[in-house]
C-alpha cells in the first residue's frame, strides 16, 4: 500500500481565483474614487439668481405663435417643395 502524498500548501495569494473573487469589488472601489474625483474637480453650474425672470421671458417669447413655430413651419416647408428634377415623359 502507498501512502497518500500531503499536497503542499501554497500562501492564499498563489491561487487565481482568490484574485478573481477580489478584483471585482476592487475594480467597484476604484471606479467610486474616480467618479468622486470627477465630481469633485468639475462641480455643477450654480443656477443663475434670476432663474425665475429667465423662465417668463422664454414663456413669452413662446406665447408668440410666430416665433415659436417658426422653425416647425420651415421645417415643413422645406419638406414640401419640390426639387428641381425634370420629368421624363414616355411618347
């Protein structure tokens, strides 16, 4: 009879899927310090003081039905017209 053979024990660092089972929530942290990096080096715009003035001013410019379909009815137009393509006619 042989005996069994103890298989040697390798430090917990040696072995792949220790490092795989790391690597996501690792890869998490880093990406949340990025992020926080980001948002703290380019902050948000603060809103203008008078945001309130600004917004009935664009009220009233779109209470004008001119100047608020203006550019529906270009659009339109543009669609409708015809090129300038000849026909030809079969005799």
């Amino acid at each position: 009879m042989t005996t069994p053979s103890i298989p040697t024990v390798q430090p917990w660092w040696r072995y792949g899927h220790v490092w795989l089972i790391i690597s996501g929530p690792l890869l998490v942290v880093i990406a949340g310090f990025v992020t926080a990096y980001i948002a703290i080096r380019n902050p948000d715009p603060v809103i203008a003081e008078d945001y309130y003035r600004q917004g009935l001013e664009i009220n009233q410019t779109l209470k004008d039905p001119a100047r608020s379909m203006a550019p529906a009815h270009q659009a339109r137009n543009h669609a409708a017209t015809p090129q300038d393509v000849p026909l030809k006619l079969k005799p």
